[in-house]
C-alpha cells in the first residue's frame, strides 16, 4: 500500500471546503444584487477562490471574461486557456475566448 500523506490531504480537503464556501457567497452576492454580472463584486472573491485551487475552469474561466471586459485582454486570455486546458468544450469559455 502507498503511504499516505494525512496533513496533504486535509490541506487539499480544507481548501477544497473553503472554496465550495466562497463559491456559494459569491453566487449570493449576485442573486443578492440581482446582477448577473457583478464583475466589480465578484472578482475579489473569484481571485480568492483562485489563490485556493488556481487548476479551477469556472474560477479561471469567470476571470479570464473579467478581465476580458475590463480591457487586460492578455491576462483574460491567459485565464481563459487555463479553463480551456481543463474543459475545452465549455461553450461560455469559447465564446470569451
């Protein structure tokens, strides 16, 4: 049997927590708002969720169409085929790619 590291993975499982968590406040920021493109309210807390698991489609993704938006095409580019490498059929990522 392989050794298995117990502090790794509750490292992984507590991040893993705390992004379901900020994915959840995120979502009811938004409905709170009653805007489904709140990127000004939305983008601190997707690029915490980033920081925590930065492999992530729909953070990388969302980011990557934020900055899109805000002009910074290079770094929205770059978000965006970080969600691409993950899920290349994502038709809302293709599009803002």
């Amino acid at each position: 049997f392989e050794k298995i590291n117990i502090k790794e993975n509750l490292d992984i499982f507590f991040s893993f927590c705390r992004l379901v968590e900020y994915l959840k406040f995120i979502e009811f920021e938004m409905l709170e708002n009653g805007d489904d493109n709140d990127f000004d309210n939305a983008e601190p807390l997707l690029r915490t969720a980033f920081d925590i698991i930065p492999g992530d489609a729909y953070i990388s993704k969302m980011l990557g169409a934020i900055e899109t938006q805000k002009g910074n095409s290079k770094e929205g580019i770059r978000l965006l085929e970080i969600s691409r490498n993950i899920n290349p059929r994502d038709p809302q990522m293709l599009y803002n790619l």
